[in-house]
C-alpha cells in the first residue's frame, strides 16, 4: 500500500482568501515531497482543541494566520527563540511528541526586503505602522539590522510605546500615535495593520511619504491594497504589497517541516503573474 502523504494546512479565520496552498503545493512539487496542504476556518474559540485534534490524527504541521498568531503561543508545547520574543507564532511543526510554535515571519519579510529588493535598512529610517501580531512577528529581525531609527506608529499610543519596550534590548524603537509619527519622511514605511483588507488608512501625516520613500503593506490582494494606491498617491518611490515575504516566511516553514529549502524565486514569479490575470 501507498502510504497517505503528509499532512500540513493554515489555520485563520476567514482564510478562503490564503495563497498558502499554491505555495507550498509549488514548493513540494519542486523539491519532490509527498504531502498534502489544506486552508481550515478556525474560529478563535475552537484553535486550541482543533490544532490538538490536527496533531493526533496525523497532521505534521500548520501556518497560522490572522487571528491566532498571538494565542497560538499558548497551544505549542516549546516555542523557538525568535518566537518567544515576538509572543506570536505563525507555524506550528510536530517534533517530537511535541508542538514547536515558531515565527517565520520577521525573517521573511527581510529576506524579501534585502534579498529580493534589494534594500538597505542598516542606517536607515523605519516607521512600522500597527502594534498587533504582525509587527510583533517582525520587529527583531528589522532591529538586527540596526537602522538608524525604528518608529512604532499605532492607534493607542501606550500599546506602542509597551511594544518598544518589550524589545528594548534588540535595538532602538519607539512607540507613538499615529498622529505623532513626525513630519520628516522616512526610508522605509511598514504598514503591518489590518486597515488595508478593509480600504482604511492609517492616520499617519502625509510628509511621512517623501520621492526616496519605500512603502510596503505586508496585506496582499489582487490588485493593489488601499495603502499601496494611498503611498503611491503621495509620492512615494515604491509601493509594494507583501507577496514576497508571503512566500519568503512560507520558504522558511517548508524547511523547518521537511528540512530542505525551496527556492522562492520561481513561486513568487507565479503568484505575480496570477495575480495579473
């Protein structure tokens, strides 16, 4: 008998929208491994007891995706480093007899900003927008390349400042209001908040954007999102949506399940041209 390929899927809640399927299909075609990779709605009630039942009927390993990144910590039974210190996990992968939550996220996202786009954070200007998961996911590995400043920009005030401070000994960050982002432009502008999927845009002033100014919404869609069509409106020099670290961070889950890395260059060429059609 055959046996059953392996088992992995993404948690989130909607998730109909994922691209993780096409993905990570993709990356075991390329790299010749026998596993299987579904999307499942989980509310955020039933993700504790739906990750243990994945596990105990076979499952070797999950993404999870909005709105479980942060209480995902609590269903692994060990967490990695890097997730430790975000207090949020994006991947979950059976080891063991255990769950090991992990963060793919930080080193996703800079893997595509330098790597793939080849830009420099080192010395640099950043403003991070959101105080939620996904800027907890990416905040060390943004700070270990030591930018001259890193802004937390958020709508609560006190939730950013609590963020910079929760990683005060990686680096430099600061948190503020929206409204108090400053008026001089910045390198690199990180819009980690939800507000994209549903056409908002973070109150930020608009001098934040100037002509050198890289914007870059870690949502996706087909078609720009509403902060890519807002930063490029305000004069932006490049406006991008976060397809690359999408693949990037699901790059590094891949090899954390299987042990050998796919390479992302083709994947990401495939989801840009679908996402022309």
């Amino acid at each position: 008998m055959t046996p059953e390929p392996d088992q992995y899927g993404v948690f989130g809640h909607p998730v109909a929208h994922s691209l993780s399927p096409f993905i990570h299909g993709m990356f075991a075609r390329q790299t010749g491994q026998e596993m299987t990779y579904r999307l499942y709605d989980v509310v955020p009630e039933e993700l504790g007891e739906r990750v243990r039942s994945f596990f105990a009927d076979g499952g070797r390993g999950l993404n999870i995706t909005l709105p479980h990144k942060i209480n995902a910590v609590d269903v692994a039974h060990e967490l990695t480093a890097r997730a430790a210190h975000a207090a949020a996990v994006n991947t979950l992968a059976l080891q063991g007899e255990g769950i090991v939550g992990d963060n793919t996220d930080g080193v996703g996202l800079v893997r595509d900003l330098c790597d793939n786009l080849g830009l420099t954070i080192t010395g640099r200007r950043v403003l991070v927008l959101g105080a939620g998961g996904a800027t907890r996911g990416v905040l060390a590995s943004l700070l270990a390349l030591k930018p001259q400043e890193l802004i937390i920009g958020n709508r609560s005030a006190e939730r950013a400042e609590a963020l910079a401070a929760a990683f005060a000994d990686l680096g430099d960050a600061h948190g503020v209001g929206f409204a108090d982002v400053g008026a001089d432009a910045f390198d690199l502008i990180i819009n980690a908040t939800s507000a994209s999927l549903s056409g908002e845009i973070p109150p930020i002033p608009r001098s934040a954007v100037g002509s050198d100014s890289v914007c870059y919404d870690l949502a996706y869609g087909k078609g720009a999102t509403a902060f890519v069509n807002w930063a490029q409106a305000a004069g932006c020099a490049r406006a991008l949506q976060g397809l690359g670290m999408l693949v990037e961070q699901a790059a590094e889950s891949f090899e954390l399940w299987r042990g050998v890395r796919p390479d992302t260059a083709s994947v990401l060429g495939a989801l840009r041209e679908r996402a022309r059609c």
